[in-house]
C-alpha cells in the first residue's frame, strides 16, 4: 500500500473516520456545565455552537453516514458513578461525569446511531483514557477528521496523539469551537504542524469523493 506524501491527501474508502469530541449535553447546552455556570446562550461559546459548528458537523455526520465513512464520537464520563476512575486532573478541575449521568451522552443533533462507537473517556485526551488507538486500527482507519470542543484542550490532545500514533488528520476550523476566538485561532496555529488544518465545505467534498470512487 502506497504511502501519502502529505496530510491533506485525499481520503480513501475503507480508511477513513470522523471523530466527534465532547459533543455531549452537558458541555453544548447553556447552564448545564457545573464549570462555567456563568456562559449563557448568548455568550461566544454558545453562539458559535449554534450558529455555525454544530450545522457544521450535522453536515460531516450525514455526509459520513452516506458515504461508509466511520463515525466515532467520545465523551467525557467516567466508568463508575462516584468518578473514582477519573484522571487526577480531572478531579482537581472538577470535571466530572458521573456514569449514566442524563447530560453525559452525544448532543441530540448528533446522537449515534444504531452500530457507532461512543468512546467514554476520563481524561482531556481520548487516546489516553480509551482504546480508540486499537479499535481504529482494527477498523484500517488511516484519515481521522476531528472535530469537537474544546479547540485548545481535548481536540487538541486528540489531533497530537493521533499524529504521533500516525494517522493523517484533518481538524475543520469551523466545526470546532473554544471559548474565544482568540483562543481558537491559536489553537489552531499552534497544532496545525500535526495537522490538516481546512474547513467543513472541503471535508464534505473529499468525503462525498469517496462515495463516488466506490461506486
């Protein structure tokens, strides 16, 4: 098997997988997250959820659906119900998700379907505190599309241990969001070496290229 000389090769079928990060109710949804009790609908966060990443990854998810192109989503919720699991970090930032908790599971916008991996994870970084690494490998995932929240934490954790795992991933900007725009930009710049760095117009186009490819 041929090897892509660079990260925004075009995806290939079979090889390819979205990954949803902390899409979930509790962390989408305004006066539901313990840690910021004080962003409203209309703060930047929210706005942005609403106004432009979510109808962006709406688009990703229909898109990969029709096209056979994986889709994962993780979250963040610990194994037990009093957290004991969870990373230290997590308990000294009191981000805590108890198992089974009402607001723990994806957004309803972009609740799994029947048959898709939802991945619960205890730590800022997926292939830290899961087994996605061996579940994608068994899968022959080589492209990953990351998209999620927060732009400068758990994406940006997801997008460096994947590349250092080598998968080629691809981080649509504008299916992202952090709570700044400043921070977003940075986020961005900051790990765009590990990175394709595009928008969700350019995903959607690559992965409909793969649908027809195959047909």
């Amino acid at each position: 098997m041929s090897k892509p000389d660079r990260r925004e090769a075009h995806y290939t079928a079979g090889e390819t997988a979205v990954l949803f990060v902390d899409m979930q109710k509790m962390f989408c949804a305004p006066g539901r997250d313990p840690a910021h009790p004080e962003m409203n609908a209309e703060h930047y966060y929210f706005r942005r959820l609403r106004d432009l990443v979510i109808p962006n990854q709406v688009r990703i998810l229909e898109a990969a659906r029709t096209h056979g192109v994986q889709v994962l989503h993780t979250i963040i919720e610990a194994l037990t119900e009093d957290c004991r699991d969870a990373s230290l970090d997590h308990k000294l930032s009191n981000l805590l998700v108890p198992k089974g908790h009402l607001l723990a599971p994806p957004i309803d916008e972009l609740a799994p379907i029947r048959n898709e991996i939802v991945l619960p994870k205890t730590s800022s970084g997926v292939f830290n505190s899961t087994n996605i690494d061996y579940v994608l490998r068994n899968l022959g995932i080589r492209y990953l599309i990351v998209a999620g929240v927060v732009t400068d934490q758990c994406v940006d954790m997801a997008v460096r241990d994947a590349a250092d795992r080598g998968y080629l991933v691809s981080v649509p900007g504008d299916a992202c969001a952090t709570y700044t725009q400043e921070r977003h930009d940075n986020a961005l710049k900051a790990y765009g070496g590990y990175c394709w760095v595009t928008d969700t117009d350019t995903v959607i186009t690559r992965i409909k290229a793969i649908g027809k490819a195959a047909a």
